[in-house]
C-alpha cells in the first residue's frame, strides 16, 4: 500500500512522470506508481485529432469547427511558415 494522492500530470518519459501535487512539482518513477488494471482516465483531445483518429465523425468535426471563434486577422497572418 502507499499514499493515494492527487495531481496534475504535467510531463513523462519513459521511465517517470511529472507531477504537481499541492503546488509542488516532482518526478515519480512510473515503477513506484500503483494503478488499477483496467483504470479509466479523461482527457481532452482537439477535435482535429478525435477525427482523425476516428473519435468522431467528419460530419461532427466540421459541425463543431463551424462554431469555432472567427480569428482576428493581424499583421503576422502573411508569414509563409
């Protein structure tokens, strides 16, 4: 058994993860983690990602993209990169 704790993931590698628990940020190794077998997490992924990885359809893609905020156009908006 170990301590049950709560925090934001805020980096990994390979080997650990990065961690801030209670505002202070640390690395855990992933060999010291306990987590259940079949666990589920939530995440949030772009629109563009969950189509295109088959999450949602195009039809719901372009719907939610419709609704997206109008960018502004600025000075920048000719830069070829």
């Amino acid at each position: 058994m170990g301590e049950k704790v709560r925090g934001k993931i805020k980096a990994g590698s390979e080997k650990a993860v990065f961690l801030e628990i209670d505002g202070k940020e640390i690395w855990i190794p992933k060999s010291q983690i306990e987590y259940p077998k079949n666990y589920t997490i939530e995440i949030v992924i772009s629109d563009w990602i969950a189509m295109n990885k088959g999450v949602i359809s195009e039809e719901e893609y372009e719907e939610r993209k419709a609704s997206y905020p109008k960018k502004s156009a600025t000075k920048d908006d000719n830069v070829p990169f």
